[in-house]
C-alpha cells in the first residue's frame, strides 16, 4: 500500500477525534485553524433569523483545545464603504454570537478587514474583546497588527502571526493608525525571529495569499511557506484563494496552502463552494499529527460535514501527504 493511501483504512474514525498519545509522551494541544469567515449578505440573513452556520459543526470545534479563522469582514454599525471595492462586507455585532465559544480567536490580516474604513475596523476590536475573542493581524498601530497571538496551554508557548498580501494595500496599519498586517517578506521573517526569542516553542503563521480561484499555490507561495520554515516556523497555514489549494510537507513539516472558504456565499463556481478545516495536534516536538476536515457549502453559506471524503493528512515523519477520510 502506497503512502498516499495507508491511512484510508486505518484512520478513519480517528481523523477526527485524534491518534492515541503514548504513555510516556505529554497530551498535545489540539488546534484548528479554519479558513474565511463571512458573516454578511447569507451567513448573516441566517443568524438573523435565528439560523446558525457553524451549528454543523459545532461538536467538531467543541473537540479542540483552540480554533482560529479569518473573519473575512469587519463587525460594526458605522464606517462607510470604502472606495474602488468590488465586494464590501460589513457584519451586523451580533452575529458574533455564533462564534463566541466556538472561536478563540481571529485573524484580521485579510483584505477585507477595511471594507468600512478604520472607524468600522476599531469598532471590530471592541466587538471582538467584548465577546472574549482574540485577534491578531491587525490592530490599532504596525506594533499591535504585527503582534502574536499567544497561546499557553498544556505546557507549550505558541506564536500565531497574521499577514495579508493581497491588496488593497491602503487597509495596512501605519506607526500610529490602525489596520493590519502586510506580508513583506523580511518583515515576517523578522517577525518569526522575535516570537523565538520571546520563548515561543512554535510560530505558526497564517497567510492570506495566493490567487483567487487557483487550486494551486504558486512559486511565490511556495518559496515563501519553505523560506519561513527554514527561519523557524514549526508549520503554515494559508487562506484567500476562496478554494483549497492542497499542501506539502517540507523538512517534515507541513504546508496548508489554502483552507479555502468556511463560512461564505455568494460564489457561482462549485471550488469555492468546498473548504478544509485543518485539525492539528501539536506537542514540544512540532506537529505530532494533523488532517483537513471537508466541508461542502450550501447556496446561504453554511457549512456541512463531508463524511467519507478523502483529504490531505500526515503524521510526525511523515515525508509524504497522505490521504484520510473524513469520519
């Protein structure tokens, strides 16, 4: 049996729930990352109908010690559309309470995050702190966008950092105004270099990078993901394209190269109506073990399991992708 089907039928059921830790090693953390999150236009005629999109899934997020997404628009009432946008979100506060509980924390580094112009964006801050959400790739100056989201737990110290390079340019946070963090490579870099010093046991960033519709990163996304593994990244994760992009595993380490969509509508090609959840267990040593969950969107934007499907997956050495169906 070829490595791209050994775990077909020995890991079924356990995609989800995990692989058994062994007696003489500590529990890994669970982390889920999720890819965009929209909670306009569908997604937020939903829940303001009493609908919830995330309630499919909600056992799975319930099963993680931590989950992430990018929240793909800001949350407010004010700001004004900005100009020279195609597609501009703005979510409604209390859609929040689908995520509260659901999600620990967001990332903001995506190009939708100044749809409303930084009065809408700073009130996102506030919406978020007061639902107990965290955020990261964006704040209220260079120095707060470019911070990392902290995670301490089971006795590991992980940096999540945040980075958008797909423009507008203009939604990025200067010295002393608010927006989000832009992906210059030395800056990322130098980024990674200072969450290590801090005493981080793992940098994972997550990008939003990559051409919309592309079911395959390109030599930029590549060159990068390798390089910020080579200067200390434990492993990357990636969203923006609106599909799934595949991933690799580079010096035993693994590249998610696009989640693709989680909760979003509003999309007349089947790709971007199909997204992962990447489910990864992580201990001292790096990522022990990890699989992408599928997940088929309907027209309103909701999200379903996709039990049976086959998606990438990989264990700790691992030097090949494997494949896992989804439970």
């Amino acid at each position: 049996m070829n490595a791209g089907c050994r775990y077909l039928t020995a890991l079924p059921a356990l995609a989800l729930f995990g692989w058994l830790a062994g007696a003489a090693h500590a529990e890994p953390l669970t982390i889920i990352f999720a890819g965009d999150i929209m909670l306009d236009d569908g997604p937020g005629r939903t829940i303001a109908a009493g609908g919830d999109p995330l309630a499919p899934f909600a056992a799975i997020l319930a099963a993680a010690d931590y989950r992430i997404g990018n929240l793909e628009c800001p949350i407010a009432t004010g700001g004004s559309a900005q100009p020279s946008k195609l597609w501009s979100f703005r979510a409604r506060p209390d859609t929040l309470k689908i995520l509260r509980g659901r999600f620990d924390a967001v990332s903001l580094a995506n190009n939708h995050s100044g749809d409303y112009g930084p009065v809408a964006f700073m009130e996102t801050l506030d919406y978020l702190a007061a639902a107990g959400i965290g955020h990261f790739g964006g704040g209220r100056n260079l120095a707060e966008a470019h911070r990392p989201l902290w995670i301490e737990k089971k006795g590991l110290k992980i940096a999540v950092l945040g980075y958008n390079e797909y423009k507008p340019r203009r939604f990025e946070a200067g010295p002393h105004t608010p927006g989000i963090a832009w992906s210059e490579d030395e800056q990322v870099i130098a980024d990674i270099r200072t969450a290590r010093a801090a005493g981080a046991d793992h940098v994972i960033p997550f990008m939003h990078w990559g051409w919309e519709k592309s079911t395959q990163p390109d030599n930029r996304q590549r060159s990068l993901a390798r390089r910020l593994i080579d200067e200390g990244a434990s492993l990357v994760v990636g969203s923006h394209p609106h599909v799934t992009q595949g991933a690799e595993i580079y010096r035993g380490k693994p590249i998610v190269y696009s989640l693709g969509n989680f909760v979003f509508d509003g999309f007349d090609y089947e790709n971007a109506r199909r997204g992962w959840l990447l489910r990864l267990e992580i201990d001292r040593d790096g990522v022990r073990h990890w699989t992408t969950l599928a997940a088929d969107i309907d027209r309103a934007g909701t999200p379903h399991p996709v039990p049976g499907l086959a998606t990438p997956c990989g264990s700790r050495g691992d030097w090949e992708i494997a494949q896992c169906l989804n439970p």
